[in-house]
C-alpha cells in the first residue's frame, strides 16, 4: 500500500510535514533515482516551504526542472520520455497508442514545459490527487475502474520500491502497439512480494437477505487474470488488487 502524503496547511505553517512532502515529491517525479547535489532544485523547494506553492505546483515544477530535462528528457526517447511522465505524474502506465502519440506530438510541437503541464494541470490530475497530495503509482494497488492490463503493464515497469527508473528502454512499447500483456510477465515478481496477490471483491450473487458480500481470494500471478475473469462472469465486482 502507498503512503500517500497530503498536505493539509500551508508549507510554512508545517515545516515538518513539508519537509516529508518534499522528499516524497522527488521520490515520485525523479522515480526514486538517487539525485546528486546539483540536481536537487533548492530554489523550488524555498517556494513551497515559503508557502508560495501548492504540492500540484512543487510537482510541476520538479518536473519541469533542468534536473529532470537532462535525466529523463535529454537521455531517453521521447517514446520513453512519455512512458515516464504517465508514471512519475500521472501514477499508470499509458493506456493505448493514441495517448502516447498525442503525447509525443506535443512535445515535438509545443516544448518540454507543455508536456509536462499536459498531465500536472490535466483533470485526471486534479480528480485523483487535488493541489495538495503528492501523486503515487495508483494501479499497482487496485484496477477498480481500470482493465487488466493497466495492472500488468503497472507491473512490467514499477522497479519496485528499492529500484528506480534507471532504463533507457521504453517497457511497454510492443505491449501497447500489440493491446497485450507485457513480455514476460508471468515469471516476473515484484521486488519483495512472494509472487501471490489478495483480490478483494464484491459477489453480488447472494441471497435475498444479503445483497453484497465482500469476499477475498489470494492467488498466484499466472492465476490472476483466470481469476479475475471468472469473478466478472459471476457479477462480481473488483475492489482493490494488493501484492501479498
């Protein structure tokens, strides 16, 4: 489960809190990577401790910062570029083809900075995360609402919490272009979980008496999506998804 940080009063009435929201607003836009001195944007964070920005504005401008042009813009295609930003901003994977291509035609054609604002001012945005809480992987944890795949593909390209997005590859290239799960995915296990997964779900078959009932089933990756499959035939509904 994330830790989800949202900031309740301004940064200057809370400096602790602050504090704790600005290390986790770098953990999230620079995903986790080990930054050096000259990539840390004090200026930025004198801002938002000063009160002058809202955790929405700390995370576009982070994100909008040299720091991040020059470790993710400057050293990766814009394919990969893009497939980033839906993950460090956004907290999911791409969803189809379309997406990406709008995304990689406005960076071509109006800059760094749009792109960027494209997904921190977008109503996405503001829906799942508001001006005052830190964005977080949101399918890795629940695909209510979302397909399947949105949860492989979370998957295929979460480092896990002690990796970081280091690879010059894009992850779901071919997973996307071809609508299929990502290559490999049931060998892969995530860094620190046994490989199984608790679905949390609504059965809506029930008796007169009782209209919902929450049940749970703990499987094996290579079992899930069977499983999945098999509650939505009966009517039932998907709460959350959690790696055991």
């Amino acid at each position: 489960m994330n830790n989800v940080l949202t900031l309740t009063t301004k940064a200057n009435q809370d400096t602790s809190q602050a504090a704790n929201i600005i290390k986790a607003a770098y953990r999230q836009v620079f995903g986790n990577r080990y930054l050096m001195e000259l990539d840390v944007c004090t200026s930025i964070e004198s801002l938002f401790m000063n009160g002058d920005l809202t955790v929405q504005g700390l995370v576009t401008a982070l994100a909008q910062s040299e720091s991040y042009r020059r470790l993710y813009l400057e050293t990766n295609s814009p394919y990969r570029f893009v497939e980033l930003n839906f993950k460090h901003l956004l907290g999911r994977p791409p969803n189809n083809q379309q997406e990406i291509s709008d995304h990689v035609t406005r960076l071509a054609e109006e800059g760094f900075e749009s792109e960027i604002a494209s997904y921190t001012y977008s109503a996405e945005y503001l829906n799942c995360f508001g001006i005052n809480t830190v964005p977080y992987t949101r399918t890795n944890i629940s695909i209510s609402g979302q397909k399947t795949i949105t949860f492989n593909r979370t998957k295929a390209f979460d480092p896990g919490y002690a990796g970081f997005d280091g690879s010059k590859r894009a992850t779901l290239l071919t997973s996307i272009a071809a609508n299929t799960n990502p290559a490999g995915m049931n060998v892969r296990k995530s860094a620190g979980t046994s490989g199984r997964y608790n679905i949390s779900w609504i059965s809506m078959q029930q008796p007169a008496t009782v209209n919902r009932s929450q049940q749970r089933s703990i499987v094996s990756y290579s079992s899930l999506s069977a499983t999945i499959r098999s509650i939505q035939a009966q009517g039932g509904k998907i709460v959350a998804i959690n790696a055991n």
